[in-house]
C-alpha cells in the first residue's frame, strides 16, 4: 500500500460581491474541487493543494518514489495512480450527480401532481355532464298543461345544482342557479 494518497475535497465558492442584505438576492454556492496529498501513515496534508489532478499525482507519484524498494510486491505505481485519480475524478463528480438525481425526483413529482389535477379534473366534468344531462331529462320530461309539474322540476333543478356547486366547492351564494318561470 501506497503510504502518500491523493485526497479530493469540495471546497464552497461563494460568488464575489454577492452579500446578506436584504436587498440583495443570495446566490448559489458553487463547489470546486481541491486535490491534496495525504500521509497515511501521520494523516498530515502535503503540499501541493491545487485543482490539477496530474500536478498532485506527479507529486505523489514523486513522495511515493521512495517507498517502492519497501513496496516491490504492491501493484505497480501506473496502476495505484489511475486507481487513485479514477476515484479522485468520482468523488469530485459526485455533487453533480446528486444535483441531476434531485431534479429529476422534482420532475417526476411534478409530474404526479399534474397527473392527479387531470383525473380529478376529469372527474369533475363527467358529474357535470350527468348533472346537465339529469336536468336535461326532467324539462324534457315536462307538460305543458301542468304547472304544478313544471314548479317541481324548477325545484329539482335547483336543488340538483346547488348540490354540484357544493361538490364542486363554491358556495350557492357565489352563482345563483337560474330561476325557473
């Protein structure tokens, strides 16, 4: 085992001039990716620290130099340092992937709520065409010569509209059903 390792961390970036006021608008916070050599064997960062992932492993790959004599049955060193930059370069990757992973958990949950207002939405249009169509009946249903028939069926109507607002979750008092003659 390799005693000096390639050790990634994210580092929060804020944008500059963006601030706490009120009046100002807070920006996200970006992340960048700092490669640092660590000592196994004390767990003391080694200079250098930078961004370029070849310039620590060439570092690291120098301070391992050393220990190879110690290490003749290990791996070969072109072997540890692509393992090492390969799960450095992952590990950087990772916020990105947890970013694309929350998105796409609020894109199907907006997709489930419009699916659920359509439904809903739809069966709120199928009680109004049976409603529409129950009232459609009772005046087709109606004689001319009685006027106690045609005050019911007013009454009926009125009660049957009065009953789909409810449903539907205005109030009567918002939209008076039309008045019957």
């Amino acid at each position: 085992m390799k005693r000096y390792l390639i050790e990634p961390e994210s580092i929060a970036i804020q944008a500059p001039g963006s601030g706490t006021d009120s009046n100002e608008s807070v920006l996200p916070v970006t992340y960048k990716v700092v490669y640092r050599i660590v000592d196994t064997s004390t767990q003391q960062i080694l200079p250098p620290e930078s961004e370029d992932i070849d310039a620590v492993a060439s570092a690291c790959n120098e301070l391992n130099g050393a220990d190879d004599a110690q290490n003749a049955s290990s791996l070969p060193d072109s072997i540890v340092d692509s393992i090492a930059i390969s799960n450095a370069k992952s590990i950087g990757e990772q916020p990105a992937v947890l970013a694309n992973l929350a998105l796409a958990q609020q894109i199907f949950n907006q997709n489930m709520r419009q699916q659920i207002a359509l439904s809903e939405q739809q069966a709120m249009n199928q009680i109004r065409i049976a409603a529409v169509a129950k009232c459609v009946a009772m005046i087709d249903n109606l004689t001319e010569s009685s006027q106690a028939s045609m005050e019911k069926a007013g009454a009926d109507i009125k009660t049957i509209l009065q009953v789909m607002e409810h449903i539907i979750g205005r109030k009567p008092s918002d939209a008076e059903p039309p008045q019957t003659n």
